[in-house]
C-alpha cells in the first residue's frame, strides 16, 4: 500500500469537544493530514473554537467553527445535517468530548453520575447515531470515540468517568458490528494521563502518583494521541474496527 493511504486529502471531520487539549490537538493533525475539519463545542468555548480554526487556516488548512453541546440531543440532528449542507460530507466524527468528576464514591449525586454519562456516553451515542445516518447514505465514513486507558484499569475517586470510559469500549464494539456492512468503521482511542486542563484540577499528591506510576514517567502531551486517530481516520486503517487503541506510553501494562 501506498503512503497515499495515511492521507485525508478531500475528507470531511468533525470533533466535538476540540477547543482545547485533545480534542483540539486532534483537529490540527487530522487538518494537517488534508482533511477540511469541523471544530465544534459547547457554546462557552467559542472563542477558542475560532482561535483553533484560526491557527489551522494560518497552517494553510481548512477548518470551520461550530456550536455543538453533546447533551443536547434534540438538536444534533440538525448540527449534522448542518454540516454535510454546509459542506457536502461528512467522513470522520471523532467523539473527543468528555468530562470528569473527581469524588469519591460515596459522595457521588444522582445528578454527578447523570452529567458524567450524559456527555461521555449518552452525547457520544446520539453524536454517532446522528453522523452514522449520513454516512451509512453514502456507505462509508469513520468515528472514533475517544475512550480512556481507565476503561481497561480503575483509580479511587473516579467511579463515573471510569464506568462511562469502559462503556465507550462496549458501545465502539457493539456500534462496529450494527454498522458494518455499511462501510462504516468504528473504533477507540484510550490515551493515558495528558496535560490538559481535565487534569489541571490534580493535587501536586495526584500528579506524583501519575509520574511514579507511569513507565514512561510523566503526562503525555495531547500531540501524541491525535496520530493514533488520525490513522484510525485513514483509508490504511480500513480493516481496524471495534478496536481500543491504547496510546499510554505502557501504563496498562506496566
Ligand atoms: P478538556 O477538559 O481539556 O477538554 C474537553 C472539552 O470537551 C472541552 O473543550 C469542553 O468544553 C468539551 N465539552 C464538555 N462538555 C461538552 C458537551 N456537553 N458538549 C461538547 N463539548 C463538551 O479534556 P481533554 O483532556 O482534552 O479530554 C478530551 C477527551 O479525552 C475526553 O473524552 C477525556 O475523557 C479523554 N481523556 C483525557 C485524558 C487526560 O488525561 N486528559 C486521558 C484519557 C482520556
């Protein structure tokens, strides 16, 4: 196979929750793969969706903002369908968008676990549902859902982001299979600890822990995780499907 098969030249993506971190680090390099990218998020970030898409054109990139809350499924519908009006596909959706709440469990509200599994599962669910309906029309297309290291491993005070994170690994197997002979795959990404501001909330006593406990000794940096999905967006990863990419610097492992 050609090195034409790592390119998105001509490809359509959108990712939610890219105004920052990952999801911003992964808008970047699926542009600079050739994709024309949709930079979404909630309302509040605009602005640094615009600065995102700022630094993507100034790249010599194509890149557009939009307003996209996960959680509010009765509008997906028409954010999608805004998106392939506006620019004539849709071929990759990366479920980037994600939140955390840090307690432990015995103090966890019925409305913390609620707004844990309504960005990270329930939003990600109808996001994919809401892109699969354009893409099973043309017969191809690819989500990656961004899952976590923790839906293979657990740390205390985490219980719903790590439940949440180990459905994704579930749902991406169980959406593979609905989708598959629509030419549509579906797969996951599962990055160890990153320097993003999810994490800017750690005690320096949690940061100590992830730097002693990880092999590689340190956060990964958000640049590292987008390669794995822009080869999950690509034509060469054509026969991955269900799959969880670790990219951990060999945290589950150790
Ligand atoms: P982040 O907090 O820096 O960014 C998350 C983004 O999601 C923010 O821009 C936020 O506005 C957006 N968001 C929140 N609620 C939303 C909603 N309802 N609709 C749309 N967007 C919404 O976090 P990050 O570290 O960049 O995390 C990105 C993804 O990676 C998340 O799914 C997270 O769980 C996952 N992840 C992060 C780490 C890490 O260590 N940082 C590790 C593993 C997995």
């Amino acid at each position: 196979m050609s090195m034409d098969g790592f390119k998105l030249d001509g490809k359509v993506a959108l990712v939610t929750g890219a105004a920052q971190g990952i999801g911003r680090a992964i808008s970047i390099a699926l542009a600079d793969a050739g994709a024309t990218v949709v930079v979404s998020d909630i309302a509040a970030k605009s602005s640094a969706v615009d600065a995102v898409c700022v630094e993507i054109t100034a790249a010599g990139g194509t890149a557009s903002a939009c307003e996209l809350d996960v959680t509010a499924t009765s509008r997906l519908a028409a954010v999608f369908d805004g998106v392939v009006a506006d620019s004539g596909r849709l071929d990759i959706l990366v479920n980037n968008a994600g939140i955390l709440v840090r307690k432990p469990a015995l103090e966890i509200t019925e409305e913390d676990w609620d707004r844990v599994f309504s960005v990270n599962l329930r939003g990600l669910f109808f996001c994919a549902q809401a892109a699969a309906k354009h893409m099973v029309a043309r017969g191809d297309g690819r989500i990656i859902n961004i899952a976590s290291q923790r839906a293979l491993s657990a740390s205390a005070g985490n219980a719903p982001y790590i439940a949440s994170k180990a459905a994704v690994a579930g749902l991406t197997r169980a959406l593979a299979l609905d989708w598959i002979s629509s030419g549509i795959t579906v797969n996951a990404v599962g990055p160890g600890p990153v320097d993003t501001p999810l994490l800017a909330d750690a005690s320096p006593e949690m940061d100590l822990d992830i730097v002693r406990r990880s092999p590689a000794g340190r956060r990964l940096q958000p640049e590292e995780i987008a390669g794995a999905v822009v080869y999950l967006a690509s034509p060469a990863a054509a026969a991955v499907n269900g799959h969880l990419l670790l990219v951990d610097a060999g945290w589950t492992i150790a």
